[in-house]
C-alpha cells in the first residue's frame, strides 16, 4: 500500500463544463495494469489504488471526441484535467486523438517531440537548429545553457567524434527517422561526467505499429546553392519481433564568407576576404531488429552506415596595408580545395531483462564505431603585388577512428518508493593520425616538415556509479556518486619522438531533489533543484599538435599540454504539467579550455595560429523561461527566452585576462490548424549581444516558416518551407584578447526556400484496429 496513491482527473468539454459519467480508462506504459472508472455528475473520476510512475489516460463519452494522454504520477493524491471535444459524428470504432506537446519535462530531461520540425527539414541537423531552447553556432557546436557545447547522443550512446565529424553524422540522418530528442541540461550520475554543457540524446525511430508500415520522403530546398534529398524508411511489427529499415541519399551545397580586418602591428592591417563552397554527396543507411523473448527479455541489434564525400574549395583574398598613409604593402590571393572522403559505421548490440512490472530492469549495451577519413588538401598563391612567382603545396591527412563502448546498468524497484541504480562502463578510443604535406619550391616538390606529421592517441575511461531515489511525502530525493578512471596517451613520431600520458580518477557527485509546489485548475506546478560535478577532456583534435593550412597568415594546431576543465553547476527550475516554464542556474569552471589566436613568432608577426588553451575560470550566470499554450487546439506557440552572463579571470598570453559578457537568446515556436489537412508552422530565435568562446558578436537570429498540406486520405504531406526569410542569420565578430586585435562579418547560405513530400503506407492487421489502447493518433498514423 506504500506504492500506491490516489489519483483523480477533471473531465471538462471545451467551455471548462464538466462532462459527466465519461468513462476513463488508465494503463501502464508496458501494459501491466489497466484500470477503468466513470466520472461522476461534477466529471470526476477517481482511482484509489495507483502506483507511481508513467500511465497513459483515455477518456470517452457519447457526443465527444476520445482523448488520450501520457501522464507521470510522482505525488500522493494527484489531480489532472482532461478536455474533451464535441463531435457532431456517430462513431463506428474507438478513435484515439492524442495531444502531443512539442517539449515536456520528465525528471531531469526535456523530451522534444520533433514530428513538426521533421516537416520543414532535411536532416536531424536542422531538426536541432529548430528546436526551442537549442542554439547551434557556425561551427556545429550543440549549445544548450552554458557556453560549453553539449555532449551528443545517438540512442542513449555518446558519440566520442569531432564536432565537424558529428555534424556530418546528423546531417546523413533522415528528418523523419528521429523519434525524440532529449535533453539533459543536468544530467544524473548513470551519465558520464563529461557532459558539462549538458547531453542532447537523439531517439531513433523504431517499428512499433502492428504490420508493415513506412514512408518514402523526398525534398530539395534552394539557396544560392541547392540541396536535395530521397529516402525510405521501413518498419515491420509482428507482435513480438520488431525490424525497421531508414535509407537516405543527399546532395547538399552551401557556402560560407569570412571578412576579417587584423592589426598585426602598430601601423599594419591584415584586411581578408574567404569565400569558400561545400559540396557535399552523402549517403546513409540505418537498420535494427529487435525480439522478444518471452515477457522479461528484449534483445536489440541495430546499426548505421555513412559515407560522405565533399570537395571544399576556398578563395581568400588578402590586402596589407599601411594604417597612416593607406600604402598598400601586398596583395595576394589564395586558393585552397580539400577532397574528404568520410565513413561511419556503427553497431550496437543491447539486452533488456524486466525484473518485475513496475519498472525494475537490468540493461547491458556494447557498440563499436569506426571512422575512417582521409581528405588532400592542394593550396596555391598567387601574388599581385609586388609580383612573385607563385607558392603552393599539398597535403594528405589521413585519420582513423576506433571507438568501443560497453555498459551494464540495473534499477532496482524497492519497498516504500525506494529507487536503486547502478552501472559499470568502459569507454575505449583509438586515434590515428598521419599527415604528410609537400611545398613547391624553385619548381620541385619537397617535403613540408613543418606540417608533416605521425600521431597516435589512446583513451581508456573506467566507471562506476551508484544512485538512489524515493518519495518522501511527495519530495522526490535523487542522490549519487560517480568514479571515472581516466588513462590518456598521445605519442607523436615524426617530426619528433614525443609523447605525453594521463592517469587520473576523479569522483562526481549528484542531488536531485523534486515536489510539487501547488495544483492550478488542475495543472501540476512542480520545482526542481539539481546539482552536479562533471569534468570537459579535451578531444583528440584539440590536443593533436600537427599544424593544419587555413591560409598564408593563419594555420591551426593542437595543445598536447591541454588539462581537463571541471565545472559545478547548480540550477532551479519549475514546470507545468511536464512542461518546462522557468530555470535559474550557475556554472562554476576551473582550468576553462576555449579556442584561442595567438600570434606566431615570425619576423613580419603577419602570421597567427588558432589553437585550445587552458585560461583560468568562468562563473556562468544562466536564466531560461519558457511560456506556452498547450496543444490540442487549432493554435500552439512557445516563447522563451535566456539569459547568459560570463566572467573569466585568468592568463591570455601569460597576460591577466578579464572578461565579462552577457548576452540574451529568444525563441519562439508557433502551429496553426487552418483546416484539419492544413498546418502553419512558425520558429525562428534572435540573440543579442552574443559571445562565442571570446568573439564578441553582434545581434543576429532567423525566422523560419512552413506550410503542410495532407492529401490522399493523409497518406500523403507535402511541405513548402522557408528557411531565414530575412537573412539575418549572419554577424559581425570583434576579438581583442592579448596581441590580437580582429573584427569582421561571417554569414552562410542560410537563406533557403523548399519543397518535401512525404507518402506513409502500411499494411497492418486487423487485430490493431479493434485495440482501444491504441497510442497512435490519426494525424500520425500512416
């Protein structure tokens, strides 16, 4: 009986009446206990004997629509609203009409649901620039509320690439093949400790429909360079087997501009101009297959296979001149084409044992990731003033990546609302670098030993960690420990024998602590309070020293002496109904790592490099509210806005740094029904007084909008979206950190006007239409 609580829902129509004597039904969400109960004259239903957790409510009553809904019980004696629209329709069948909000709250994550945003775009990366509350930088950082990127996930499994190489991955995911998003601002300790900007997990989609069913999707959208794209998604449901099958072909081409104005001396200006394209063919093929055995076993096997291959091909034209007479020093231009050719292959292989019905489970997952990439890079100079002969090189960089990971983790349902989970894991990374790069010099090819290099990198992460939680009144307690055993090794051969090694284990706490605070007309106001230790490595890239070629006056290297940075955070936050509404936090670095340019020793210091370093601490003031009206209806819109404020004090170019900035984010995300075949989809964010790492940028944002159109019983969508209409997706950057003192203006090919169509098919049997707790609605069933 400790497990138990009361619960009740408000049956209501759209004029806030009660509906009387509706019946009510209430399952598990594995269908372990179902529960039946008829509201009463003031549209009360009552349920004595309900245990905590997730459930899914339907309610029915002649004249009115079905509604269904996912509700979490956490408190003793909860009480929910239902409401319920009329119909002037006899019914022949049970039709279930689910309202499924885009972002809910469920303990310590944010769960978008991306179905809207599938619509308007043509990969998983878009879908997450979309997204409310997400912010994506230039770069292809993934930033959530601090300005150290968020850690990303595909399926629950960290994805232990670069950013570039990340970005590539999810613009190869089809837009439809994401189930959710969730995102972890604060992650529990089950979660690495790595994750101090947070963990966006990507959820792919799975076959859960009895019968075969899928959908054939194709689009284009058109900037000043165009993209388009086909695929097949395929799902097959026999009851107890479960397979699905997502294909993808893309053709992607953008571009990207850099201005940059430089005094690399008291009376000289470096003025540059970059233009460079990114052509880009990419294939993508993602399979699973999943079965039952018996009522307690679940085996998983799924898989994704890439190939990306892209030919960048940049212009810099660069200018020095004397600041006081205007004296043009040099004039030059430079040309750069990389060839990149890139695979990802991933295998994942999980097994689940259900250890009773409310909850309790043991999971062990292992996965194995390999990425391979090779790109040749040719440059070439041509000088106009004063006239040399030309100067140029090549290069081939060839990179291999290993990536092996293996988890078990158990929770275990006690008496009194006592929750246990523990885990053991192994994260393995192997890095292989070998870059050979060739100068032209008095018509011959040599060797560039400045740029030629051999490099190998080791990564060996241990872990443990234990947690528990319980329900103490209707305060939810979540407390845990985490230990992680760090063994890093980096052993560079040519041009020099060096190495360097690192063995640490380090230990990361986590509270949680949940209630709620009060029931309005029957939404659930509920506060939260998190804290947590996490730890940033630096990655392979950012501690790899080979020199890379940006241009004549600027190359880019690892810190092989770059530590690891730690960070304490602390945040509030409150949400109605499982959606999120308000958050305050503060995130506290030591040894704070970002992207820096320092000045090269050269005899003309017109040459600078970009690098990583290690610059002090950062305390990181955050606030995140978030308004909005909930779906169901005709109209849906999210607001919100955030606030960030940092202040770093440390070394730059063993010079005392001091530097603070705050900077604001909106964003807003609308739906109009104009008919039940038609939708108006509106969202776009605005930032203002911006920072990347110590770039200071100007105020820039993009508005974005689509319309979607169902036509042949709604088998088949089709979207007309517009991406930037204003092209304000662009700023200007000043930095003025230590000897470099820079500004400019960057924009890309962000202004873009599509077409995607989408036809689902399905063969389903017959049993599933007579199955009233069905959880499909009719606007996603296919």
């Amino acid at each position: 009986m400790a497990q138990h609580t009361s619960v009740s829902f408000k049956i209501v129509n759209a004029k806030q009446q009660p509906v009387s004597f509706a019946s009510v039904t209430i399952m598990m969400a594995d269908s372990s206990n179902v529960q039946q109960a008829v509201a009463d004259t003031n549209g009360i239903a009552r349920f004595t004997e309900v245990s905590y957790g997730r459930f899914i409510v339907k309610a029915t009553s002649i004249a009115y629509e079905p509604v269904e809904k996912n509700i979490t019980v956490r408190s003793n004696d909860p009480v929910f609203t239902l409401t319920m629209e009329t119909t002037s329709k006899t019914l022949g069948g049970v039709t279930v009409t689910a309202a499924r909000p885009l972002m809910r709250q469920e303990d310590d994550k944010t769960i978008v649901d991306p179905e809207n945003l599938a619509a308007s775009s043509t990969n998983a990366y878009e879908i997450i620039e979309k997204t409310p509350g997400l912010f994506v930088d230039q770069d292809g950082n993934i930033y959530l509320n601090s300005t150290t990127p968020a850690t990303i996930y595909i399926n629950g499994r960290e994805q232990k690439m670069s950013t570039a190489d990340i970005a590539t991955m999810l613009k190869s995911l089809p837009p439809n093949s994401i189930a959710s998003i969730e995102i972890m601002r604060t992650p529990s300790a089950r979660y690495d400790a790595s994750g101090s900007g947070g963990i966006v997990n990507v959820v792919l989609k799975k076959g859960v429909r009895i019968g075969l069913t899928g959908s054939i999707n194709a689009g284009l959208n058109q900037g000043v360079y165009g993209n388009r794209f086909a695929g097949i998604n395929i799902n097959n449901n026999n009851g107890s087997r479960t397979s699905y099958l997502n294909m993808q072909v893309s053709q992607r081409n953008t571009y990207e501009q850099i201005k940059t104005d430089r005094m690399f001396a008291p009376d000289s200006l470096l003025s540059q101009d970059a233009f460079t394209r990114y052509p880009t063919n990419s294939y993508y093929a993602g399979y699973g297959i999943s079965q039952e055995m018996g009522k307690q076993w679940e085996l998983n096997y799924d898989g994704r296979l890439s190939y990306n291959h892209s030919r960048n091909r940049t212009i810099n034209f660069s200018e020095i001149n004397k600041i006081s007479t205007s004296q043009l020093i040099t004039r030059n231009e430079a040309r750069v084409q990389n060839v990149a050719r890139s695979f990802n292959v991933n295998q994942g292989l999980a097994l689940k044992h259900k250890l009773d019905t409310i909850g309790s489970e043991w999971t062990t997952d292992v996965s194995y990731t390999y990425v391979p990439n090779n790109s040749e890079q040719v440059f070439n100079t041509i000088f106009y003033a004063p006239q040399f002969p030309d100067a140029g090189g090549d290069g081939d960089i060839d990179n291999k990546l290993q990536f092996l990971s293996a988890q078990t983790n158990i929770i275990k349902k006690l008496p009194k609302q006592f929750t246990v989970e523990a885990g053991l894991k192994t994260t393995n990374v192997w890095f292989k670098n070998e870059t050979d790069y060739f100068r032209e010099s008095g018509g011959s090819r040599v060797k560039d030993a400045f740029r030629t290099r051999s490099y190998k990198y080791i990564e060996n992460i241990h872990s443990a960690y234990l947690q528990g939680s319980k329900n103490v009144s209707g305060i939810i307690f979540k407390a845990g420990v985490r230990m992680e055993n760090t063994n890093m090794k980096g052993h560079q051969t040519i041009p020099g024998d060096t190495s360097f090694t690192q063995h640490r284990t380090d230990f990361f706490p986590y509270i949680y602590i949940s209630r709620n605070i009060m029931t309005i007309a029957g939404y659930e106001l509920r506060a939260y309070l998190v804290f947590r230790r996490t730890i940033n490595r630096p990655a392979y890239e950012y501690l790899n020293p080979f020199p890379r070629y940006i241009d004549q006056y600027l190359y880019e290297t690892g810190n092989p002496s770059l530590r690891p940075q730690f960070t304490l955070n602390y945040e509030a936050n409150v949400s109605v109904n499982e959606r999120p509404i308000l958050a305050i936090g503060v995130n506290e670095t030591k040894d704070i790592f970002t992207q820096v340019i320092y000045q090269a020793d050269d005899s003309s210091r017109s040459l600078a490099y970009r690098t990583y370093d290690n610059l002090g601490k950062n305390k990181e003031i955050y606030f995140r509210g978030l308004g909005a009206i909930p779906p169901g209806k005709r109209y849906f819109f999210v607001v919100g806005a955030q606030y960030n404020h940092n202040f770093y004090q440390g070394l730059y170019e063993n010079a005392p740094l001091s530097f603070k900035r705050g900077s604001w984010t909106f964003f807003t995300y609308h739906t109009f029904k104009v008919t039940p075949l038609t939708q108006l989809t509106l969202n776009g964010f605005a930032r203002f007084n911006g920072q990347l790492q110590f770039y200071e940028l100007s105020s820039f944002g993009a508005l974005n909008m689509s319309v979607s159109q169902q036509f042949l019983k709604k088998k088949l969508i089709v979207t007309l979206s517009a991406n930037d209409v204003f092209f304000t997706n662009n700023n200007r950057f000043t930095i003025r950190q230590g000897s470099i003192d820079a500004s400019g203006f960057r924009e890309g090919d962000t202004k873009r006007f599509g077409l995607s169509l989408r036809y689902n098919f399905g063969f389903r049997k017959r049993e599933e239409n007579n199955n009233m707790f069905n959880l499909e609605s009719p606007e996603r069933a296919n």
